[in-house]
C-alpha cells in the first residue's frame, strides 16, 4: 500500500505546541514531551501507511486514533491525510467540535 501524504493544520499544530509545553512547565524537562512526540510521530506514520487505522468518527472521511491520553483526529482524502485535531481523552468529550476543524465534511448519517 501506497504511503499517504501527511500535513497538519494550523490548530492541530497549535494543539501539539501546547500539549508539549504544558507538559515541559509541570515537569520542569523535555524528557516527557520528547518521549510523547515521538509515539505522536510513530502513530501518525503508522497512520500514513493504513489510513484507516483509526476508527471512524460521525464524519465519513474523518478518523480518531487513540495514543495514550490522546486522539490523533484526521481526514483522509485520495493520497493525504490532514491532521487536523490532537485531543485530550481526558477533557469532557462535549466539547470535542470536530466539524469546527474541517472544511468539507459530510455527516454518515
């Protein structure tokens, strides 16, 4: 199977840097935030490999894969994969607004 093109959206990168910084202030280190990036990474290209590795969400084209406290939240189109969300599992999933974060999404419904 063809490797899917990875690229993140703004706010997904903005989730990323501030999932990592909150976790360098409480820690007083990077060893942390270095270990997380790099299961981050690791998922995100396991995810390029089998785009459908995550489970499906209400959108039809969008994805949610678990790594550990997180969902690593994407779309995926012909030959790409747009990250679009890291979210904390831990947060009140109300508050979770995936379609805020992608422009072209149909519900399954």
């Amino acid at each position: 199977m063809a490797k899917y093109k990875i690229s993140w959206s703004v706010e997904a990168e903005i989730d990323l840097t501030e999932i990592l910084e909150f976790y360098i202030q409480r820690n007083k280190t990077v060893s942390y935030s270095k270990k997380l990036y790099s299961k981050i990474k690791k998922d995100i290209s396991a995810i390029s490999k089998n785009p459908k590795l995550g489970i499906r969400t209400e959108f039809d084209t969008v994805r949610a894969l678990v790594t550990g406290d997180y969902q690593i939240i994407y779309e995926t189109t012909e030959n790409n994969i747009l990250i679009s969300m890291l979210w904390d599992c831990r947060r009140n999933p109300e508050d979770k607004k995936i379609g805020k974060r992608f422009k072209n999404i149909n519900n399954i419904d």
